[in-house]
C-alpha cells in the first residue's frame, strides 16, 4: 500500500498555533511549515511504537497554553507572534508510519521536507526520537554550507547501534557524512550516554565544537554564540533532555545540569541574528512522563520564540517566489 507524505494529526488540537493543515505540499504555500515525524528507526521490536511517536500530537495538544491567541501581546518576542503580518504557517501533520516497509517513513520524511523547502517555507519539525534530523537533513542536500547547531545531553557520534546506522545514538555522526553540513556546535553535553571514547575521539577528529553545559553555565550563552561564525546558516536541532529535567522533565535520558529556557531562547535568538536558520526540530519528549505538560508547552515556546525572532529579522518579508529562488541562489554561489 503506498501512504501519503504526512496526514492529519488524529485528535484533539489539529494544528500547531491554530493554523490550517495542508497535506498537499505539491501545492503548498507557506512561509512555515510544522512537521510531525513521529517515528524514529528502532534498535530494537518493541521500541518502534515507543512513547515519543505521541510527542508532536502531545504538542499540538497544548496549543492554547503555548499561545492564548495569536492577537495576545508575547513577551518573549516583544509583541505578537507574528508581528502583524500576513505570515503563512501551517501544519502539514505527521509523517505516517508503514507496517509492511518499516525505514520507508525516513524516505517520506526527506521528501517531504524537500517539498517543503522547495515551497521556499522553513520547517520547524517535532519528534520522533533523535533518529529524525538525519532525513531532515539529508533534504537540504546542495543547500549548504550549514553550520549545525544541537542542543543536547549526548554528542550522539555512534556509528551504528545493533546494526541500526540511523538511530537516535547517530544523527551528528550521520550529518558529519554530508557534504552540507559544516560546522557542529554541540552545546549542553554532559553527564553520559551512548558516547564511548571512540566516539568523543571521531567528534574531535571532525572538529565538533563540543560544549559542556557547565562551559554554559560558567561563561554564559553569549560565549557560545561568540564562537559561532557570523552570517552563516544554521540549522537548529533541539534534543529534550539537552534541557535542564526541571523545565523539560519528560525525556528517557534526564541528567542534571542542563540547559535553561532563557539560554536556549537566548541561543534561538541570537541566531537569527546572526545570520539565517533554515529550520530546527525538536525531539526526545515522552509525554507519559510529563508534568503539568510542561515539557510539551516549553517546545512550543521555543517553536514561537524562532517564528517570532524570524518575522522580526524580516525572514519572510521577500515574496515566496524569491524564497524559492533563495536555495539555489546559495547553491550557485558555493559552487
């Protein structure tokens, strides 16, 4: 049976931030695109239908704590979302998972970010565990050169686990393998995870700028930023546990001393400013294990905090047409 790209998120909130949902993306026209990849690439039978496939229905859920209404004033970004302008963002739902053809949803996944792309719209995606940049990414093929910026618990360098190469223990070491990805900035890191000294030693051999949360704590996020080259483009992956487990507490891999809100805001911020982000993802929450749903609200507020800080940045004041055009503008320049 051939399933479709994505589908409709099943219940409840429908959409992220009350937009329409469109899953027609041969048709699309938007300047944001909120993509569900709910399925990761499983190491082991019963992880394939793992808790974290609820997280991007679980953060559509609480749309109406993550924003009251689009005409509400937002502190975070210094009035409303979108500024007071005519911005375009849907939701194109969720990429949908195929019994008989288990690694075909990566396939959907990178084709319908591609799609997106090509629709000159940036996609803002929700996991899914952290298997899920690794089709992301792979559709910004000839897009490049793009800085890669994680915020995460792990370095995430496995090359494969039983077998599996693009698992959630892999997805820096799989973008260190595309001609695209350029600089990695992996901020957070600490306590321990799937990292053997191999691996520490293949992310140091690649020149990964690897930084410990207490290099944050101790120097401030605006040392990161500092480290990170001017007027580039960046894409931003955001691992749940790369958060301190007081703000986002429903994640498998908690550890003390994570990183704040007000950093990883501060880190979105400044990078918009700095140059331009293609996107970003969200991924590693459990919602069974959530309180008060705080895990789920706190992405959405980091999902608002780039559309904000983008419109603000004049993303998508140039017409569609010209954001089309934009990529391989980029591409003929690097050639």
């Amino acid at each position: 049976m051939s399933l479709p790209l994505t589908v409709p998120p099943r219940a409840g909130h429908q959409s992220f931030l009350y937009s329409p949902v469109v899953t027609d993306l041969d048709a699309l026209e938007a300047d944001v695109a909120i993509l569900g990849i709910p399925y990761g690439s499983a190491y082991e039978p019963h992880a394939i239908a793992n808790d974290q496939i609820k997280a991007p229905d679980a953060v559509r859920a609480v749309t109406d704590r993550i924003s009251r209404g689009l005409e509400r004033y937002d502190f975070d970004v210094g009035g409303t979302i979108y500024g007071d302008r005519d911005l375009k963002v849907v939701d194109v739902g969720n990429v949908p998972f195929d019994i008989h053809d288990r690694s075909s949803h990566y396939r959907r996944a990178e084709e319908a970010v591609r799609k997106i792309l090509a629709a000159g719209a940036m996609p803002i995606t929700i996991g899914g565990d952290h298997g899920i940049p690794i089709p992301i990414l792979r559709a910004f093929e000839g897009r490049g050169p793009i800085t890669l910026i994680q915020v995460d618990a792990h370095i995430d360098w496995r090359d494969h686990v039983n077998g599996v190469y693009d698992g959630l223990s892999s997805p820096i070491r799989r973008a260190s393998e595309m001609d695209h990805i350029g600089d990695i900035f992996q901020i957070g890191i600490r306590s321990q995870g799937s990292a053997r000294p191999e691996e520490v030693e293949a992310a140091l051999a690649y020149g990964a700028n690897i930084i410990p949360a207490f290099e944050v704590h101790d120097g401030g996020i605006d040392a990161v930023l500092a480290r990170i080259p001017d007027g580039g483009q960046y894409y931003i992956t955001i691992d749940a546990d790369g958060l301190d487990p007081s703000v986002m507490p429903a994640v498998e891999g908690p550890a003390p001393g994570g990183l704040t809100f007000h950093q990883v805001r501060r880190l979105i911020h400044g990078l918009v400013g700095k140059g331009r982000v293609l996107g970003m993802d969200i991924v590693e929450i459990t919602p069974s294990f959530d309180v008060n749903n705080i895990t789920s609200i706190t992405a959405g507020r980091l999902m608002v905090n780039l559309i904000g800080s983008a419109v603000r940045a004049g993303y998508f004041d140039a017409s569609s047409t010209e954001r089309r055009l934009a990529p391989e503008t980029t591409r003929l320049c690097n050639v």
